[in-house]
C-alpha cells in the first residue's frame, strides 16, 4: 500500500517536470537550446521548475482522482493517463480563458491550445511510463500447497482395494 502511494507521488513528480518542460519548449525557441553552453538553458531549467511547481498546485487535485481511480479499477493502459491528464490540461486551458480580461488579448489561439494538448499528452504518457502502467500489478496469492491425499485404509488396516475373487 505505502509502495503504491510512493509510486503514484513519485509519478507525479515527474510527471509535473515533464509538463513544465514541455510548456517552456514553447516558449523558448529550440536553436537558441543547441549551444549548452547558453545562458539559455540556465534560464530553461529554472522555468522549467516554476512551470512545473504551477502545474503540480493546479493538477494535484485532478490528479489524484485519477490517479486513484486508476489505481482502483487497475487500469495499466497508456491510453487512459494520457486521456486524464489532457482533460486536466483541458480544464487549465478554459481556467486561463474564464479569467481573462475584457478587451484584452486571449488565450484562445492554436499555438496556445496545442501547448495545452501536447503538456497534457506528454504529462500523461510520462505519468503512465513511472507509474501509471504498473496500477494493475497486484501481487498474486500464491496457491496453498496440499500434500496428496493417502489411499483409505481398512478398519484391520489393509488396503481398500477390491480383491477379485
């Protein structure tokens, strides 16, 4: 049980990171990343984490829905965490819209929609790829050994078996 619930935290962790990477990949452009010696990717690792931290207070709740529910109905398919964490993404997205300003620029646009679908993607393949695809492992019972049954006995203690005559 404590293993399960390390596992799923750990999933999400990484997750998280991989949400906060993914983002930051769209802002940044990747040529400017090819250089590691570029100040740049100092600058990338360290949004990176603030995405990430952002995404983790936002998603923990919805997460940990499903993730339990996952974990319940032993669900270990790539598919199902992937389909959660773009609704996750989903609900984030129209978060950003409903609060916006009137007369201000909007989030609704296909760059910013697909950075949406494509964190929630990658957060869920990754989630599945920690943890996700080991929900359903239980470990099986391992079945009780029984010593063979010995052949009845006479009362005179002779064997049962019929004696042709």
């Amino acid at each position: 049980m404590i293993g399960r619930v390390l596992r799923v935290i750990f999933g999400f962790v990484v997750a998280c990171l991989a949400a906060g990477l993914t983002v930051v990949l769209f802002v940044y452009n990747p040529i400017e990343l090819v250089d590691l010696q570029s100040e740049r990717l100092s600058e990338v690792g360290l949004m990176t984490l603030f995405a990430a931290t952002h995404s983790a207070v936002f998603a923990a709740p919805f997460a940990l829905i499903g993730a339990g529910f996952g974990e319940w109905q032993r669900i270990g398919s790539w598919m199902y965490y992937v389909l959660v964490a773009i609704a996750i993404a989903a609900i984030g997205f129209l978060a950003q819209f409903w609060t916006e300003a009137q007369g201000e620029a909007t989030i609704v646009n296909s760059y910013a929609v697909t950075a949406f679908v494509l964190t929630g993607f990658v957060s869920g393949f990754v989630y599945w790829l920690f943890a996700g695809r080991f929900a359903g492992d239980r470990r099986p019972v391992e079945p009780e050994i029984t010593p063979p049954s010995r052949p009845a006995t006479r009362p005179n203690g002779g064997p049962s078996a019929r004696v042709a005559t």
